[in-house]
C-alpha cells in the first residue's frame, strides 16, 4: 500500500476510524508529520486537533540513530540494547537528551498556543505517520497516559512489526491500515513525503476548531 501524501494517508486513516465506530475526545498529533496526518483524522471523526511534544534521542556520534525519545510532559526513554550496542559515555548522551528538552520545549512555546491541552479523563487518539521502531509513539502514549488521559489509542498509516508489538503492549488499542514485516522506513510507502514546517503545523492547528 502506497499513500499519495500524509493528507492521503490520514484520509484514509480516519475513514478507518469512524467505520469502525472509534469513540475519541481529542485527536493528538506528533509534529510535525504527524500533524497534517492527524488533521485529516480529525477532520473526519469531527473532533479538535492538538499535539503531544516529542523528540528523538539520537546517538552523540550518529545523531540520525535513534537511542530514545523524549515526550512532555517530562518522559524519557531510552533504548538499553541499542546503546549497548553502541556504547556511549554518560556524559555525552546527557548532553544530547538537554539539546533535545530544549528542542522540546521551544515546540512546546510555539505549538500549544499558551497551553497543553486538558487530557485529564479523557479518551484520545495519537497520530504520526507512521512507526519505524515505535520509541518515540511509545514516548508520547506514556506522556499521553501522565498527563491523566483515560484512553490512549495509537493511529497511524503504516507500521512495523516490531513497533506494533511495542506499542500494543502500552497502548489502549493500535490501529495501523498496514503492518509489514519488512519495513524499511516511513517514506517509503509514501510518493510524496517532503519534510513538514512548523508553519504548516501552526496552520493547521489554528483551522482546527
């Protein structure tokens, strides 16, 4: 299955949501991609759109290497094999996690226009487009879950196999339209996937009722 674009892939997402009926107060999304997912999924299920803050911990000498991630409103989690694997000094991936919570809060500032939104009792759904290793959704249900929400259901397009089992694990629900074995990398399954700006995230959160 190959989406056309992330607006595509929420489309079809949220049609997959209402026809099955999925009862949600709040459709969060992860920026900044996951955003314009979760706008269409918002669109279609009639319920407002916000976002949940994360950031990937990446390696200190391979910062595209994920290690770990970060969700407000202070949850850290790190991946113990993969650092194992590479091994780091202490010092040096602390050092990565302050640059990445500095990074985190200036989204916070600029995204939650004054403040988070109330997740206390509530049901919600979280939105990215799509879960490669599945750390970084696994961040933002347990921020989703601090923060009081009574329901956290994870959404996304497409998904590997090995994030669906760590999430399941946490999350309420997961749904994904695909699930594959020998997932590569979000982009992939997409024809257009340019990267998202934070205009375009301030955008659509300021259309969202």
């Amino acid at each position: 299955m190959t989406f056309a674009s992330r607006k595509d892939a929420g489309n079809r997402l949220g049609c997959l949501l209402r026809d099955e009926g999925l009862q949600v107060d709040l459709v969060l999304g992860l920026p900044r991609g996951g955003v314009v997912v979760a706008a269409e999924v918002a669109r279609v299920l009639e319920k407002p759109l916000d976002v949940l803050v994360v950031r990937k911990i990446g390696h200190p000498w391979y910062r595209e290497f994920a290690v770990g991630a970060l969700a407000e409103p202070d949850v850290v989690i790190l991946d113990e094999d993969s650092l194992s694997r590479n091994p780091v000094g202490r010092a040096q991936l602390d050092g990565v996690i302050a640059e990445e919570t500095g990074r985190l809060q200036q989204y916070q500032a600029q995204f939650h226009r004054g403040s988070r939104p109330d997740l206390a009792g509530k049901s919600i759904v979280l939105v990215d487009d799509g879960l490669a290793t599945g750390a970084t959704m696994e961040a933002a249900v347990q921020g989703a879950k601090k923060q009081g929400a009574r329901s956290v259901i994870v959404a996304v397009p497409v998904a590997s196999a090995h994030a669906m089992k760590r999430l399941i694990a946490i999350a309420n629900d997961v749904r994904a339209l695909q699930v594959d074995e020998d997932f590569q990398a979000v982009g992939q399954y997409y024809t257009e996937f340019s990267q998202t700006s934070d205009e375009e995230v301030l955008a659509l959160l300021q259309s969202s009722p």
